[in-house]
C-alpha cells in the first residue's frame, strides 16, 4: 500500500480519540497526519504515532494538502465540509448519517461489500464512502454470510446501545449522573431527555412519522443498500442503556429455508471480523465489557427461534467506537489504497 497524507476532522471527539489509537495499532500508511476540529481546541495537542500533533481548524487550504480526509465530527460539519475536501481534491471518509443513503455514495463495511467501492469509485461517483450506523454494521456482519448460504425473508433487530454512540458529552452525562444518583442529588438530563444513568430510553433520534424513530428506520435502509436488497424485511427497536462502550443486539432472523444452530455458528466462525462466543452452559456470551476495545463483532446464544421453523435468534455485541465507527473507517481507507483507487475516486 502507499502512504498517503490524512486530515482526521473530529479528532478530539470519542470517536476520534479511538481513531487516532487505531492508526497506530494497524500501523496504516499516513505519511502526513493532520488533526482538526472545533475552533475550541485549535492548538490543542494529542499524541499519535508517537508524536504530538496539534489541533487545526479545517480549512480549504488544509484539504488541498491531503489525500484523504477522515470526517468524524457531526452532520452539520460533513454536510459543510465534506463537499469542500472533494472539491480540494481530496477523497472523504464520513462517518455521519448525511451521504450514507445518497446513490452516489458507497456505503461500506468492507468485509460485506467492498466491492462497492470499485462499482462507485471507478464510475466516477462522488469522492465520498459513508460508513454505516453504528448499530447497522454488526447487523450486516452477521446477515451477510448467512444469507449467501441461505436466503433471509425477514429480521427483527432490537438493540441495546451504549452512551458513547451519542459522543463525548454523553459519556460524561452518564458518568456524572451515576455519582449523582448514588449520592442521592437530583439529576438533570442534558444529551438525551430523561435520566439515562439507571435507566433504559427505547429513544434514539427523533420519532417520525410511522412510530420509528430515525435510528431504528437508518438500520432498516441502510442494512437493504449494504446488502442490496432493497425489499428485505427489516424492523428494529433502538434502545440507549447506561453502558458506556458497546451496542448489543438481539437479532431475530427468518430464513427462505430450514438452518440449524450448529451451521450458523459454522457459517460465523469462519467470516472475517467475527467471533464467536457461544457457551451459554459456561455463562459463555458476547457483553459489552468484554467487546469494548476490540475491533471483532462477537456473537453467541445462537439459537432455534422457537416461534419459527425457519427463525434463529442470537445476541450480537461490538465495540460502535472502533468497528461501529473507526476501525470500520480507517479498513475503507485500506481498501481503497489496496484496490489503487485513490487516483479514480478524486480524479
Ligand atoms: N460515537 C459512535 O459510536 C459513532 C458511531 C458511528 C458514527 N458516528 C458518527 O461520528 C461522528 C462523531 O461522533 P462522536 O461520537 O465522536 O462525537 P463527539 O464525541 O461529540 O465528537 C465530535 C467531534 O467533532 C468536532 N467538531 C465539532 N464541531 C466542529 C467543527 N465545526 N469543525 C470541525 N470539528 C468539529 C469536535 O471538536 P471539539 O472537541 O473541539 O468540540 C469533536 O472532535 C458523528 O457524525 C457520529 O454520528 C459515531
């Protein structure tokens, strides 16, 4: 792979922070690494690779100097900034909701459809990929090898979302109102509208028009692009539990045709970015205590769904900071230096 110069825009955020951990454990090629974020933390230094980068305010100027350049900040700030860096000749990584459903826009987990990124970038598309939500890709981890073998009719998703999803401030929210509650002093909810620490919010994103929140209906359309199916019965409910890293599912599939427990753990084991950890006899199962700070998709109770011939349920943890966001990101990145597109995504 070639090295290539990086601006990582939102590196002072909780995704960014593990962004920058996880350029120097998979040691990618940046041969020039640039940090910016808010005017707040401009000079701000952080440690990456060994050496101490300061912060910088994104600008023109600073786009035209990269390759690529790594969004992570919110959709107010992609919507505004991704465009500039494209037309500054630079190829974007954004890992907010705005492009994901754009039909010029790949949206990537590379271990399901890298290959998008070639049907995309070679057709001279935007030079932007989106990265999924971060409760989508974990879902298409586990959908995708198992519907090639087999065909899915229909999936029930409910998910158990960690505070980090929401960013840094609520990782504070939640710390701060543990101690408060446990000191018995009143709590005033700032990131979400109720109490979050003790408490479940089935919440997450505004409700639309149909009873499904914005959450719940970016799995349903996201999963159908990354899997290109766009009929694929989808239905999830999106929970925020007081969990600081890691977003659980419980996933309820239904099958074309008969499939046994035994051959879904197979079938998983064998796929790229997932483990599984199924010993329910043991009190073997993924939980999010053990899944934050890895990069794996873990899955176990992988079951017979009992109200289906068809059906298997399973419970599905990861990490939404590093394969939910910047571990997913930073393989894009490596994809595209590996397949040599960098040349045809910004030409
Ligand atoms: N958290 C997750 O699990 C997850 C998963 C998938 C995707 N995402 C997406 O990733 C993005 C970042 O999420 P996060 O959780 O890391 O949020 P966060 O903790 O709130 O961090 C936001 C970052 O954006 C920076 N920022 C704010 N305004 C900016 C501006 N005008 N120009 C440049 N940078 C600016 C902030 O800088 P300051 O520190 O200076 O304020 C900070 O570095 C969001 O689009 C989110 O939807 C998050």
């Amino acid at each position: 792979m070639d090295a290539c110069s990086i601006a990582v825009v939102g590196a002072t955020g909780a995704v960014g922070r593990v962004f920058l951990d996880i350029l120097e454990e998979r040691n990618f090629p940046a041969k020039d690494i640039r940090l910016c974020a808010s005017k707040r933390s401009v000079g701000k230094k952080l440690k990456v690779k060994g050496q101490e980068i300061a912060v910088e305010e994104a600008t023109p100027e600073l786009f035209s100097q990269v390759d690529v350049v790594f969004i992570s900040a919110s959709g107010d700030v992609s919507r505004a900034l991704a465009p500039v860096a494209v037309q500054q000749g630079a190829f974007v990584i954004d890992d907010s909701s705005v492009f994901r459903m754009d039909t010029d826009v790949a949206l990537v987990v590379p271990e399901v459809n890298a290959s998008d990124l070639e049907s995309h970038l070679l057709k001279g598309h935007r030079a932007i990929v989106s990265i999924p939500n971060c409760s989508t890709t974990p879902l298409v981890m586990v959908l995708k090898p198992l519907m090639d073998v087999n065909p899915v009719v229909r999936v029930i998703v409910d998910t158990y979302q960690s505070v980090s999803g929401t960013g840094a401030a609520a990782i504070e929210e939640l710390r701060m109102q543990s101690e408060q509650v446990l000191e018995g002093s009143s709590v005033k909810p700032s990131a979400y509208p109720h109490q979050i620490a003790f408490n479940t919010l089935p919440h997450i994103e505004p409700f639309l028009e149909n009873g499904y929140t914005n959450e719940e209906m970016k799995m349903v359309n996201e999963t159908r692009k990354i899997l290109h199916d766009s009929s694929l019965a989808v239905s999830a409910t999106c929970v925020r539990v007081p969990v600081m890293v890691g977003h659980s599912e419980a996933i309820h599939i239904e099958f074309a045709g008969p499939i046994s427990p035994a051959d879904v753990r197979e079938i998983l084991s064998s796929f790229p970015g997932i483990s599984v950890l199924d010993d329910p006899g043991a009190n073997v199962y993924p939980m999010p205590v053990d899944a934050a700070g890895k990069d794996d998709v873990f899955v176990g109770r992988i079951r017979q769904d009992v109200s289906h011939p068809n059906g298997i349920a399973m419970w599905v943890v990861s990490d939404n900071l590093r394969k939910g966001a910047a571990t997913n990101a930073i393989q894009i990145a490596e994809e595209v230096l590996r397949r040599d597109l960098l040349k045809s995504a910004v030409r």
